[in-house]
C-alpha cells in the first residue's frame, strides 16, 4: 500500500547559543592591533555622530583608562547595557546615506571630511606595475583578474580554463584559454621575477629566463652555469628535486664540482616570489606595536600595563542625549520631523553606547589575560631564561582569567608584548606539554633546538638519518623515537636526509 506524504507542523524545543551585540562587537575589538583599533574608533566616530571624541562633554566617556561615567540627568531609559543590545538585535547595521533623514542629511553636509590612513597591499603592488605596459582595456581586465587570483606566494594555481568560466559567469567578460595565457604571459615580465608562476618548476625557469635576459651583467661564468641549471630544471626537473646527484652529471654531462657550481647559482633563487612582495608591503605600512609593556625589577616586581595608543576620550553626545529625552518623555504628539529624529538618532545613541562599552571590555580581557600568563610564566618573567618556560597551553590561561578559551586564543594569536625591551608575541610564553612514549615530558623546544644544533654540524656530504638523529638526542637525555625526530624536524622547517645531501 503506498504511503500517503503530507505536510505537518512540529513544534520543538532547543537550546541556541548566540552572541550578543555586545559580545560580538567586543570579539572584533579584541582581534584589532592598537593601530588597527586607532582607526577603528575614527571610523565610527565618522559615521555615529553620536560618538564623540575629545575633552569636553559629560555624557558616557571613555579614555581607555577608566570606565564609562555616565550622566545620570542625560541618561534616556536606564542605559543599561542590556536595553542597549534589546535594541540593536533590530539593527544588523548602521542605516543607509539613502535612509538619512533631511535634518541629518544637512548635518553631514556641514561636516569636514576626515581623510583615512592608505596602506599598500599586495594587490597594491602589482596593480601599480601596470602603468608600464600598454595594454588595451580588455588585457588589462585580464591581468587584473589574474592578480587578484594569485595565492599568498605569488602563484596562479588556478587553472586558466576555470578562470575563463569564472570571468564569463561572474564578471560577464568573456575570454579562452588562449587570451589568458597571453595576459599571463604579461602579468610573468611584472616584478619580482617569478611572479604568476603556476608551479615552482614555473617558477624557476621565469627566474632563470629573466637572469640569462640580462645577460651583459652577469660576470664570467654566470650565463653558462644558468644555461646549464635551465636545461636542468626544463628537462630533469625529477631529478632535480630528487636530488639525484649521479644522473645529474650524466645527462647534463657535467663533473661534480661543476654541478655543485649550478647548484650554488639555483640557490640564489626565490621559490616565493609573492613573499617578498608581501613582507615589502608590510614594511611600509606596519610595525609590530607592544599591546603590553612587562617591566620587572631587581626586588622581583613585575609591573603589567596596557599600550592604549593614542586612543582619545569617547562619549555619548550629551546634546542629543537630552533632545532625546526631551521628546520621549514630552505629553504631546511629536511632529513628523521629531518623530524622524528619535527613529534615527535613538540607534545612533545606542550604538556609541555599546561601541563605548565594548572598548572598555576588551580592555578589560586584555589585562586579565596578561596577567594571567604573567602569574603562571612568573620565573621567565623574573630571568627570561627559555629554560624558565613552564608547559602552559590555553585551557590553563582560560581558567586563571575566567574566560572562554577561545576569547584566550584570539589574544595570544594576534598581540605581543615589550618585556624589558625585547618585544615577543604572547605565544611565545605557550608551551605545550608532550611526552615520549614511556610518558616521559619532553621540552619540545629543547628537541628543537638540539635536532637543530645537530644538523648543523653534520658532514653534508654523509647528512644524518632521523633514526640516527633520535640515538644522539638519547645520549643528549632527550629520548625520543624516530617519527617524533621526523615530525620536529618538519616543525622547524630541516628538510629530509636526502635533500641536506650535498656534493
């Protein structure tokens, strides 16, 4: 008999986390550099007129040292920050310039505009370099989509088939394969050399092809030996990467000091062209800035302070605060233009309410935190001795501060600290225990530090096994197996045994 199918109303119940306005904006707040969180409070300062920066005012303020003070006479409702995030679960976003009222559209206009930091990006570059080549409007459609396609190290792993049906599909710019070689093509002559390479063997020959172009400043054997690692990386790429030393020589019909020479030549190459042109851009536009300064003294004191920057003081615009008041709390009927003013400017007040707030807990989080790992990392503290490092990991720090632990891990992942003058992220002062097979603790960072040690003193020409690495480090009181010696190894960027071997 076949089954009737129906539709049916059920009715259940369930248990739903979600963050709150408050916790979410705080989240975002706690991830930002004291730079980044500089420009933050400048950008909503620009679009909230309700938020207002500088000395004078008595409504909600905030200089980053101390708490909110609030004006109980400018106060609408009760200001708790509950009311604040009942409201603004309605708002999912500032509204619209489409949505200004006339009286707020006349404000803005009357306001002078404030220019915003530029910084360089990645893109930035590469996007400049353009200028340099006369391309029609269609091939420089297709560099540029090519650009924003390449991967962190400069690499187009994207295949041009697929690009072409993304361009078509999203973009409505029609183009083949043959076109886009073309503008690859082009985006490869940019700089660094290597650049839109789309596999490291690519990668070389571009390096190579730019070298041997230039060919009147290469001095005495240079363009031999380049010609010879071309014809190497073209043809033997295999053996190349296998390192396999004896095939080598035959096919290139070289002798091992010559090969060790072309090796030497292939080593000045750069396997990750986008890199630099990403660490050069960083310099421009960013420095490591302590989100703590940590100073100790002789008498074992450990003085924690928060680097607030240039953070001014916010508050609540104590004039709107009282038109507010002075409209919800009047007995006659409000005008439309009144009525278009509480409807705007009650969300505006809330929201510079709750971005005050969400500033003084991230602050607040910050500390707490930082102490914490000071208390459980002390004795580093006091010698700064790598040695003083206890095993500590984010389930440890959570509970000492009283917070979740991944509120712990967005700030040891994204600040650092100035202890003594010597700058570290807070990961450094994380250490996570691990053990051997017996359940014996092992220091991983002394493991590192020998395995390093280690491999630089071995004789190139006979480099050391994994297994022969884990029997020094036994004698060395570190015992650990052979796939642990392997996976510390890969940890600290040593490549296998048969690609140390050198001729």
């Amino acid at each position: 008999m076949p089954q009737q199918q129906g539709q049916y109303q059920v009715q259940s119940e369930a248990q739903l986390q979600r963050l709150s306005p408050l916790q979410l904006m705080t989240t975002r707040l706690l991830e930002l550099s004291v730079l980044e969180l500089e420009q933050r409070v400048k950008d909503e300062s620009i679009v909230n007129f309700a938020l207002e920066t500088g000395d004078c005012g008595e409504a909600d303020t905030f200089d980053g040292n101390d708490e909110p003070v609030a004006d109980s006479a400018d106060e609408v409702g009760d200001g708790s920050v509950d009311e604040m995030e009942e409201r603004m679960a309605f708002m999912e976003e500032y509204l619209d310039n489409d949505d200004l009222p006339a009286f707020q559209q006349r404000f803005d206009n009357d306001r002078q505009e404030r220019p915003l930091g530029e910084t360089v990006t990645f893109v930035d570059d590469l996007m400049n370099q353009l200028v340099d080549f006369d391309l029609t409007d269609h091939q420089r459609e297709l560099v540029e989509y090519l650009i924003g396609s390449l991967n962190d190290n400069g690499y187009l792993d994207t295949p041009l088939p697929r690009i072409a049906d993304e361009m078509m599909f999203h973009h409505n710019i029609e183009t083949d394969e043959m076109e886009l070689e073309q503008a690859l093509g082009i985006l490869q002559q940019f700089d660094p050399p290597g650049i839109g390479a789309r596999d490291t063997r690519e990668c070389l020959l571009l390096q190579i092809d730019r070298k041997m172009n230039d060919k009147d400043h290469l001095l005495g054997d240079k363009y031999f030996l380049l010609e010879d690692g071309r014809r190497m990386i073209a043809d033997h790429y295999d053996l190349f990467v296998n390192n396999n030393v004896e095939k080598l020589k035959t096919v290139l019909n070289v002798s091992t000091a010559r090969l060790r020479l072309i090796f030497d030549e292939l080593k000045k190459l750069n396997l990750h062209p986008g890199l630099s042109l990403t660490e050069s851009a960083k310099d421009r536009v960013q420095t490591a800035i302590p989100d703590f300064i940590v100073e100790t003294d002789l008498n074992g004191e450990i003085n924690v302070q928060l680097n607030r920057g240039d953070l001014p003081k916010l508050r609540v615009s104590r004039e709107y605060v009282k038109q507010l008041k002075t409209y919800e709390t009047t007995q006659r009927k409000l005008t439309r233009d009144e009525q278009e003013f509480v409807a705007y400017t009650r969300p505006k007040v809330d929201a510079a309410r709750l971005f005050i707030e969400a500033i003084r807990q991230r602050q607040e989080t910050l500390l707490r935190t930082m102490n914490a790992i000071v208390l459980m990392q002390r004795p580093f503290f006091l010698s700064q001795d790598p040695n003083d490092l206890k095993p500590l990991i984010l389930k440890d720090v959570a509970k000492q501060a009283g917070y979740d632990i991944s509120t712990v891990s967005r700030v040891r992942n994204s600040k650092y600290c100035l202890l003594d003058g010597r700058m570290y992220p807070l990961s450094y002062f994380f250490k996570h225990p691990r053990s051997n097979a017996k359940g014996e603790s092992v220091d991983a960072a002394k493991a590192h530090d020998a395995i390093s040690r280690l491999v630089a003193a071995e004789d190139k020409a006979h480099p050391l096994s994994d297994q022969q690495l884990s029997s020094l480090l036994a004698k060395m009181g570190i015992n650990i197996k052979r796939r642990t010696v392997a996976k510390y190894r890969d940890e600290i960027g040593i490549p296998p045994m048969q690609h140390r071997l050198s001729i």
